[in-house]
C-alpha cells in the first residue's frame, strides 16, 4: 500500500493485509467526508466529482473533489471550497460520560442508604446471584426439614449438624481471598480508566501542538490553520475509534467513521490486521510530513508512543484475566464454606438458618461478583461516550483553532504597556487615563480593584 499525501509533503510504503499492492491518498486539508460513488451513473472515469462534507451534527461545510481514474490508479485532489470560513462543529455543551455535579450530590446523600436497601432486588448483583442464593436456600431449607422432622422421628437417623469451629478457623482465610480478588480487579479497572483519561488528554495535546506549532507558509495568514492539523485531527478520532472497537463487542468501526474518513481511508483501515496501530503509523506519518521543529516532533512522538502503549494495554486486560486457578479455587472455597453454613447454624439458629444462611451468601458472594465483573472493565466503562466526548472535543478545538490565534493576538496587543491597568490607571497624565478608558470598553478586563487586591 503506498500512502500519499494530497499536499505531495511526503509518501511512504505499507502493505496491507492481503499483500497486493493499493494506492492511498490521504486528505490533509480539514476533517472531511467525500461520499461513497458506488451505484451512480452517467459519470466517466475521468469526470468524478462529489461534495466532501464536515463531520458536524448541525451544519456541514462543503468541499470539492476531483478525481483522474486510469488503468493503473485513482489518483484523486481534495480542495476546500472555503478554509479560512470554518464550518459550525460540535456547538453542543460537552458532558462527561460518567458522574455530573448532580449525581455526585446524590452519591454523597444521607439518603442513599435507603434507596440502596429499596432497589436491591433490582441490582446487577442481585440478579446475577439469583440462582446461587435460591442454591443455598434449598440446602438450608433441606437441612431445617431433616433436622426438624427426620431426626426426631427416626432413631437410626443420624444428626448431620456440626459445630462451629471450622467455619471460625476458615473465616479467615476466606476474607483474604476475597480481598485479594477484589483488590486485584480494582488494580485493573483502575488501570483502564487511566488509559482512557490519558487517550483523552493525549488526543486533545496532539491536536494543540499540531495547531499551534505546524509552521504555515507564506500564502497562509496568521489565523488559518495548516491542513494537516485537519488530517491529524481526524485520525486521531479514527484511532480513538478502532481501540474501542478493537477491545468491545457489537461495535461497527466502519459507520462510526464515516462521517471522519474518506471511503478511501476508511478501506485502508479496515484491511489492517490491527486497525489502531495502522492509525497510530498514518499519525506517525503525519508528524513526520508536518513542518515542526526538533522539540516539538519530540513532543509529539511522546504522544503517539503513549498510543500505541495503551494498544497492548487494552488487549493485555482483555487477553490476560487473572489466574484461573486463583478464581476456581476462590469459587471452590465459597461454594463449600457456604454449603455447609446451614449445618452449624441450625443448632442455634432453627429455622433462622434459612434467612441467615441465603443473606450471608449474598454478601460473600456479592463480594466475589463485584471482582469478576470488574476484572474485566472495558465492558462496563462508557467507551461510546468517550469516544464521543473525545471526537467532539478534537473538532471542537480544530473549529476554534483560528479563533483562538485571533484571541491570542488580541491578548497579547491588549498586554502592551501603553494599556496596562497599573501603568495607566490613575497616572496624571490625563491622556493615558483617556487611553485606558478606551481600552477598558473595548477589551473588557477585570475591576481595577481586583488587580489591587491581588497586589
């Protein structure tokens, strides 16, 4: 596979999956989609043309793209219609995936244990142990029924009671086990989660450096992106994308990315053997075609090394479970601890037993249920929604980018001596005071009294 890049900066050999030889061409102008030609007709191979389209939820800019079929290739051109006027992208208010303001309220609510107590029979766990509970049940009913009704009948019956001192000696080493396991799935959960909160400060750092530190040439002015801060910024969305879709199920790599990728691009990736770290080697690619200094192709490799890090860490967490034996053993251990719970429970406990022995069970194994379904957290963390907060950031930050070098320039005018509030407020000279008045209803700063109470 040989990738090109539209503005001819730099192209590199890759091969596909397959073997055979493919021809990429990768846009570098702005995040873009050019629509899928199949199926139309009354057009020649020399005369493609579709409109390429901002992936936004409201409004999307239009782009132009013309293409030269021959034998051999497709060889085809991005242009925007409009670069320096941006598209409207994602203006909705971010939130996160997981706790707001308003549920860590209700979290840390006096009243919380009520309503924990109240939709207990309406709990993962709860469901998930049903079958186990309704186990012990049966063998305490079984043992009061035996006890209650056989024994006192029947002499040659023998009680199978039995005291109390195995279950005081193995307590112990039950506990243990049980810490260990929770603690062990909590080290991976925790693991996860930080992956994840740094694929989201890496991505959004990437695309500031790429903003900010690309050089742009003469023909560019200072509030205009270079093109490849564009093609980074979708690439980025597309590896954040294949790693989900890489490490969980029921998930559609190809229609989340089509409003980011080309059907050329995406065609690429799909035939990856592994799609993230083919996205992780255009990123690399990109970096390398990009007009940066030493220090910040540093930079920048830091971050796509962190990429390509939390690859083998997603597929060790979800390749590498913890010990099966340690897991059998644990259920092995709670399974005959419990079984026998109702045997010396009843000689103080009578038909209690029943009760006891089914709560006691629900808490021990509520325990080890907790462990299993948090050893493995890639299926319980909300990855389609960092993924979107993530993707929507990105493009968020590619939207603002000239806003913000247009704010910066303001900033840095408004910074000046001639118009700073300690320099001209209050002076005697009566046309400084003037000049800081002026400034103070177009800019806008703080009260003065804050500036002095800071002093």
């Amino acid at each position: 596979m040989r990738v090109a890049f539209a503005s001819n900066e730099r192209s590199v050999a890759a091969h596909s999956r397959t073997g055979t030889a493919q021809s990429l061409r990768i846009s570098t102008n702005s995040p873009c989609r050019r629509p899928s030609s199949r199926g139309r007709s009354g057009r020649g191979p020399g005369d493609l043309a579709a409109p390429l389209t901002f992936p936004t939820r409201e409004r999307r800019a239009s782009f132009s793209i013309g293409a030269v079929q021959t034998d051999s290739e497709l060889s085809v051109t991005i242009n925007p219609e409009s670069w320096s006027r941006p598209a409207e992208a994602y203006q909705t208010p971010r939130q996160l995936s997981e706790f707001t303001f308003k549920r860590w309220e209700e979290h840390r609510s006096s009243q919380r244990y009520n309503r924990h107590i109240f939709q207990l029979f309406g709990s993962s766990i709860f469901k998930q142990l049903t079958n186990s509970l309704l186990t012990v049940g049966a063998i305490a009913s079984a043992v009061c029924w035996y006890e209650s009704q056989i024994v006192p009948q029947y002499d040659v019956a023998p009680s199978l009671l039995m005291p109390t001192a195995p279950f005081d000696l193995t307590s112990f080493a039950l506990a243990l086990l049980l810490v260990f396991r929770t603690n062990s799935s909590y080290d991976r959960f925790v693991e996860v989660t930080t992956v994840w909160s740094g694929l989201g400060n890496r991505a959004r750092d990437t695309l500031r450096q790429c903003i900010s530190h690309i050089k742009k040439d003469d023909t560019m002015s200072d509030e205009e992106l270079h093109p490849l801060a564009g093609a980074m910024c979708r690439w980025v969305v597309a590896y954040v994308r294949a790693l989900k879709c890489d490490v969980s199920k029921d998930s559609d790599l190809r229609k989340e990315l089509a409003q980011v990728l080309t059907d050329e691009e995406a065609d690429a990736l799909m035939a990856a053997r592994c799609r993230p770290a083919f996205a992780v080697s255009i990123l690399t690619e990109l970096g390398a075609a990009a007009p940066l200094n030493e220090s910040h192709r540093i930079r920048l490799d830091e971050n796509l090394t962190y990429f390509e890090d939390a690859v083998g860490s997603c597929e060790r967490i979800l390749t590498q479970p913890i010990p099966l034996a340690y897991s059998r053993h644990t259920s092995r251990f709670m399974v005959i601890w419990l079984g026998s719970l109702p045997f010396g429970l009843y000689s103080t406990c009578g038909l209690a037993t029943i009760p006891i022995s089914m709560v006691m069970a629900f808490l021990l194994l509520g325990i080890d249920e907790i462990g299993v379904q948090i050893e493995e957290p890639l299926g319980l963390l909300p990855l389609d929604g960092l993924c979107d907060e993530i993707e929507g950031d990105l493009f968020s930050m590619l939207q603002e980018g000239g806003e913000v070098k247009r704010t910066a320039k303001l900033s840095t005018a408004a910074g000046s001596g001639a118009y700073s509030p300690l320099l001209s407020y209050g002076s005697e000279d009566e046309a400084l005071d003037s000049d800081h008045r002026e400034w103070q209803e177009t800019v806008a700063p703080r009260p003065v009294s804050d500036w002095f109470a800071e002093k």
